[in-house]
C-alpha cells in the first residue's frame, strides 16, 4: 500500500482470533538485548497460561559493535518474520522495548507476512514502530502490552491478568478504567492508535506510518524523557499536522520525564487547544500494572469517568 491509498482518517481494522489453551505464542526481540533469567521467567509465566510459548533462535543475541541491539538488524527481522509466517504460531509477542525496530522493519517482506494471515502482535515502547506498520501493512488490529521479558510484566499480576483476558477472553475487557481524571473534559469516538510519543515523532515521512491521527482516539505516553524533548516531540507532531482531526486523547504514563506536574502543564499547553477530550494518567505504557490496550478497534473515549470503551472484543 503506497500514501496515496491510504484512509484519510483511522478506520477500525482487521481483528486476530483470539488465543485457546495450548496456543504457540512466539518470543522476539526485534530491538534491545534480553537478560536471558528474564526470557525464561516470561516463558515460563506464559506456560502457566497453558500456552506453548517458543523463544526466537536470535532472541538473546546481542550486537558485535552496538550491544543495544538485541543481534544484527537482519537477524532480528528474520525472527519476527519466521514467526509470523509459521502457520504454527497463534501470536508474537516481543520479548522487550529498548531500541531498534526502525533499522529492521524495512527489511521485512510484507507482501510474505500479509499472505500468512492474521495473528496476535503484543508490545509496546519501541515497539510502536511495529503497531504503526502492522496497521499501514496488514491493516490489523495490535496488542498495545506488557512484553514477555519486562520487569513491569513480570513483578505485576494486574498487567499479567489484564494481557491474559485480553488474549484468552476479550469480552470481559471491553472496557478499559483508569484512576486518573480528565485534562479536558468529555467524550469522544474514534479508532484506537499511538504508543510511544518519541517513536510516534520519529516515525513521521518514513513508509509504514499514517499521515495523521485524523478520526483516531489517540494513545501517548513515554519513558525518561525530559520535559522540553516531549515538548519537542509534540511541537513536531503538531506542526506537521498529525494531530489534525484527532477525536480524543488517552494519556498513559510519563515515567522518569520529572515532576508530573510539570509535565502535565506541557501536554495542557501542546494538547488543550485541540478542543477534544483528553483523560490523564489512564494507567498505559511503562508503569506497574499497564492495561492492554488494542490499537485499532472502535471505541469511546468518556474523559470524565476514566473509561474507554471497546465497541467490540479486541480479538475475534
């Protein structure tokens, strides 16, 4: 699919069959290197899901020359495609975040990947990359979630109970509740999409990204990033008008980016003059007990009570 074909506006996508017991769930690591003690305590939390969990050959290569490179960029493309291609393999979920999904996404053959059918995509952080390129590529909906290998998955039953339901019976998480409140009141529909501000930004003129948020209800959230780059991020976003037509806004979380006050009064100042609703702090991205969030699926955003509410199950 080339610019010209794609929607003017986020439009709901194909849905994946949802998972059953013995399910072979598939475990990359299409950017940063794995602690090997934390792929094996993951897989061995996805067998307590009674799924049959199988670890990528390159998963815990690391990089000759830059060790924040989980093995080289062809090896790491050649996993996620051998994955998805298996016809044994039910999902892919990544074994982490870090670094390093744009050197290997061009590298796979997606003509290859869209022929083998629909399957579960779970991860979040860099993994943005891929839920943005799986939408423009195959037009399917992605898991938004906690990865196999992350300490946040691994410390945190909510995070863990919330990705099983997600995987295993979507209907009893139709919809999403967070804690937080609204930075700008309302409600709003549109088609779920985002992920990670920075990558988000980085992606913008590259193949496999949308050319705007238009009709989507639009997830943002980082990690480690202070308050003048997320400035910087949103201020991009902005002015190469990504934000035009967005029906609403879910902020998840803004781990080590400073104080959260000062980092709320950036995204009331970058955010508000939208004119659409925004919830804070809806409990998404790096923090303990991350909700699942399917990307790609109709929804209604109701900034005031905290909710966002799936028009139907995230998986088929």
């Amino acid at each position: 699919m080339n610019r010209t074909e794609w929607p003017s506006r986020a439009e709901p996508l194909r849905r994946p069959p949802r998972l059953g017991p013995g399910a072979r769930v598939a475990v990359v690591a299409p950017s940063g290197p794995v602690p090997e003690e934390r792929l094996q305590a993951g897989l061995d939390v996805l067998r307590g899901w009674d799924l049959d969990p199988v670890a990528a050959p390159h998963v815990l290569d690391r990089h000759g020359e830059f060790d924040y490179l989980a093995g080289t960029d062809a090896d790491r493309a050649a996993d996620l495609q051998a994955a998805w291609c298996d016809p044994a393999v039910d999902a892919v979920i990544c074994a982490r975040g870090g670094y390093g999904v744009q050197r290997m996404v061009d590298l796979l053959d997606w003509t290859a990947m869209r022929a083998a059918g629909p399957k579960v995509l779970v991860g979040f952080s860099d993994i943005t990359a891929l839920h943005e390129a799986f939408a423009t590529r195959l037009g399917l909906v992605t898991l938004h979630g906690p990865m196999a290998a992350g300490v946040d998955f691994l410390k945190n039953t909510r995070a863990q109970e919330h990705l099983k339901a997600t995987l295993f019976a979507p209907e009893t998480v139709r919809t999403l509740a967070s804690d937080g409140t609204a930075l700008a009141p309302g409600r709003a529909r549109g088609v779920t999409l985002g992920g990670c501000l920075a990558l988000l930004a980085a992606d913008l003129g590259t193949p496999h990204t949308r050319p705007s948020a238009r009709g989507g209800l639009l997830c943002l959230e980082d990690v480690g990033e202070e308050p003048y780059r997320l400035d910087r991020y949103l201020t991009q976003l902005s002015r190469a008008g990504w934000f035009d037509g967005v029906s609403g806004l879910l902020l998840g979380s803004w781990a080590q980016c400073g104080p959260y006050e000062k980092v709320r009064a950036l995204l009331a100042d970058r955010l508000g003059a939208l004119g659409v609703p925004v919830a804070e702090q809806f409990g998404f991205g790096h923090c303990d007990g991350a909700l699942t969030v399917p990307f790609g699926v109709t929804a209604e955003l109701d900034a005031d009570a905290g909710t966002l509410t799936l028009d139907e199950p995230a998986l088929s």
